[in-house]
C-alpha cells in the first residue's frame, strides 16, 4: 500500500538517499577499476559526450561523474522509496528483509537497462538525439549484474543496516501498522 505515511517517510530520508548514491557510485567505480577496467563508468560517458558533442576535454571528467552520481540518486531513490512501501511489507517480512530481497531484482533489472540507458543519455547530452538504434539489454548474471548488485547492498546498508532496529522499527511504524489493519479487515 502506497499511502501519505510512508510516502512523507521516504521523502524524510533524503540524507540517507545521498549518502547511499554517493557511496554507491564510488563502490561502483572503484569495483570496476579492482577488477582491472580500463576506464570506469563516469570516464566512460564523460568522455563520450564531450567527444560526440564537441564539449571541451576537460569537461569530461565533471560531466561523466554528474552523470553517475544522478543516475546513483534516481537508484538509491528507487530503493528507498520501495523500501518504504506497505505492499511490500507481509506480517511476516521486516523492511531489512524486503530491502535485502530487492537487491537481486533492482539489480539485475539495472543491468538489463545499462546499455540502452547510457546510448541514450549520450546521445541526449552530446546533442546527437536519440540513437537510431540501441544496443541490447543485458540479462546475464556477469560482472555487470555483480557491480550493480554491490551498488544496492550499499543502498541496503545505509537504509536499514548500520542504525540498526531505530529506523526498522519506524519504517514498520510507518508502512507496516496500515499492512497490518488491512490484513486483520480481510481476515
């Protein structure tokens, strides 16, 4: 159930979207040089559209990480936001146990949209347009789906984790008690 409640509670943690974005996209980038890539993500697209668009070169930098942490913002958001939901939420499911369980699925569907959604941020931003065709969804479970998967268990940890049963408790305060009169109604 989606209501006010829950709606005002994750619209309060926007200090935790923040720090989770924030966090999250540097594990990302520092998971991709670990693992040896050559250029990690925010090099990647900055230098993509400052080279499709013409842009100064030293704008690369500022451009590629803007775009990374927006794109970190718009998931950890998700993440909070779907946490914070009652229809999520049985009698029998904390909101630490539905945030955990969302980090496979938020993950993997990220991966499957990556690379349409960097051709057409891209293009979008070096003033190409829209590509006039895109590149596959990626539905393999490889290093990608990992990074992004690390990603949200950032989320996870800066949600619910290292504060421990406070914000459980008022999370479940504030979706779980209207889950819970709907339940006992229908029973």
């Amino acid at each position: 159930m989606i209501n006010r409640r829950a709606f005002r509670h994750w619209s309060r943690s926007w200090t935790r979207t923040l720090v989770a974005a924030t966090l999250g996209a540097i594990v990302f980038v520092s998971a991709q040089a670990f693992k040896g890539y050559p250029m990690h993500i925010a090099d990647y697209i900055g230098a993509q559209i400052v080279g499709q668009g013409g842009y100064p070169e030293a704008a690369a930098g500022p451009i590629g990480w803007a775009v990374h942490i927006g794109v970190s913002l718009v998931y950890a958001s998700v993440f909070g936001f779907l946490v914070s939901c009652a229809f999520l939420h049985g009698s029998k499911i904390s909101p630490r146990l539905t945030g955990l369980m969302l980090v496979p699925v938020l993950a993997y569907l990220s991966t499957a949209i990556a690379a349409p959604a960097i051709a057409v941020t891209v293009g979008l931003l070096s003033g190409q347009g829209l590509p006039a065709s895109l590149p596959a969804f990626n539905l393999q479970l490889n290093f990608v789906f990992w990074n992004h998967a690390l990603f949200f268990l950032v989320c996870w940890a800066v949600y619910l984790a290292p504060v421990g049963r406070r914000v459980e408790e008022e999370v479940e305060e504030t979706v779980g008690a209207p889950a819970r009169r709907v339940s006992a109604a229908l029973s």
